[in-house]
C-alpha cells in the first residue's frame, strides 16, 4: 500500500494513540489478527510484543534501531568485524561524495524500513532522482498508531555502505535470528528478496517447524544449512543477551557473516502466527520484563 494513503487511512488511529495508546494497540492487533488481546496475561509471541511496546522503556532501544547508532551497539559487543564498510554518513543527500564512492554500494536512511538504493554500476545511477528520492524519505516518521517509540527517537541520517556481493549477481540470503533472553531460538531464512521474496522458518539445528505460517514462510522449500551456522548463532546471542527478545539480522556472503539490523517487534507484532499452538510455544520463550525495563 502506498504510504500516503495508509498515513491517511490510519490518521484517526494515530490521534486516539495520542490520547489512549492501549486501546489504539487492540483495536489494531483485532483489525489485523482477528484476534482480542489479552495485555494484562499475554500468552502468544504477539501479546507480547504488543505489551513490549506499551511497557518496555530500554534506553538502548533508540540506538540499536537506528541503522547507523545500531554499528556503535556493535562494536561494544565486540562484533565490529561483522560490520559492513561505511563509506559516508551525513544528514545532508546533496553532500553525498558519489565521485568518491566504489562502483557499487547501497544508500541507506538509518529510520526506515525498505528505504535502501542499491547501486550496482554507478555510472548508470539518477544522482538528481536518488538526493530526492532522500529527501522525502528523511521527512518520513513511524507511525504513532504502530506504538514502536524507538524509532522517532533519534534524529533519521543517510548511510552509504559496502554493497554485499555473493559473486552470483543474487542478494545474499537474509537470516533473520528470534533470540529470547539471549538465546536463539528460531531461524527465518529469507532469499530472492527483492525478486520473488520467500523464507522457511527452523530452529537452531536446521529443522523445520511443521505446518508453521507467517508471511512469506514456506517449509517445503529446500534450504542448505550454512557451514557457518553456529558462528552466526553465536553471533546473535552476543547481540542480544540484554533483551528480553530481539530478532538478530545476519547474512552470509562467502562464507563470511555480516551483520544487518535489530528489531524488537518484528511486523509491530501484528503479524499472523499458526497454528495458534506454536504461537504460545514462542510465547513461552517470552519472559516480560518488569515494566520501564531501563538499563
């Protein structure tokens, strides 16, 4: 859906968020999961993530989401390695060195979600279109109504990083980590990501979850285990052993691992998980915070 429109169509949402955040949060997590939720004894991963975002105040949240300040929490942890190359990073599209950059690279704003440039030949890239193409995209805000706080904290700036090339002309295959408590727990594989975007979903040993649907999840594709899969979890349990949950992005490009981003409410916790079953398995792995959850 075009943003605009789904700005406009969420409009009252986001005023009665302004007034009454929890309500605003069932009656979006009824719209769209066409379930009620239960915030004073969640259950399933969603409920959760839902009451994450009312009641846990992490300090660190703003700057592991912000795509540029997320490479500091990184470092600290001891994972500068997995670090893309930074070739620029600035507030201002029209002072973009493109005369200075490789042939390929990819143009990042550090709020957005989707909003990447990928260049693979600089001398075919639209400068003029791509510097306006950042403008707008910098004026852009989360959506109130979503209740994901954290990310209009920190003021949005532009990133030019090192283009990930798997020597095949493909994007790299996306593993996205669910850790709970510092323990990976599932693993969602994306690839054909800007193609025909698919994943299967397994756990730490590489098996799949059974009759188990969420988004563009299908078990029945045939995926090789990563040689270099216990380095990667170990990766993601280095990243996010201070949370109570959070989804730890990696890729693996010749047999290097790579970091990608952190998100502690995956789809807003609005997406639908079945069988419900397995929802509340995941659930289980959720132990809530005290409420603040300030560190």
């Amino acid at each position: 859906m075009n943003k605009r429109i789904k700005n406009v169509i969420l409009m009252p949402a986001n005023i009665l968020y302004g007034f009454n955040p929890e309500i605003t949060i069932k009656v979006l997590y009824r719209l769209k999961t066409g379930r009620k939720l239960n915030l004073r004894n969640p259950k399933t991963f969603t409920e959760k993530i839902q009451w994450i975002k009312l009641n846990y105040k992490n300090k660190l949240l703003p700057l592991c989401t912000d795509k540029y300040t997320a490479r500091q929490f990184v470092k600290r942890c001891g994972c500068e390695n997995i670090l893309t190359k930074l070739y620029w990073e600035g507030y201002n599209p029209d002072a973009i060195p493109f005369d200075d950059l490789p042939d390929k690279f990819v143009i990042k704003v550090t709020h957005g979600s989707g909003n990447n440039i990928i260049c693979k030949n600089k001398q075919e890239i639209d400068i003029k279109k791509t510097i306006k193409t950042l403008k707008m995209w910098l004026k852009e805000k989360y959506l109130p109504c979503y209740g994901e706080w954290f990310y209009n904290v920190i003021r949005p700036r532009i990133i030019v990083e090192e283009f990930l090339d798997d020597g095949k002309g493909c994007s790299p295959k996306d593993y996205k980590v669910f850790c709970f408590n510092g323990e990976p727990k599932l693993i969602n594989v994306y690839f054909d990501r800007f193609t025909n975007k698919r994943s299967i979903m397994c756990d730490t040993n590489w098996n799949r979850l059974e009759n188990f649907k969420m988004n563009e999840v299908d078990n029945s594709i045939e995926v090789e285990k990563p040689a270099e899969l216990e380095e990667l979890l170990n990766y993601a349990r280095k990243l996010s052993k201070r949370f109570p949950h959070v989804r730890v992005d990696l890729y693996i490009v010749q047999s290097k691992i790579y970091f990608g981003e952190l998100s502690f409410t995956s789809d807003a916790g609005f997406v639908t998980i079945s069988p419900i079953e397995t929802e509340k398995m995941i659930g289980n792995w959720l132990s809530l915070p005290s409420v603040g959850g300030q560190k």
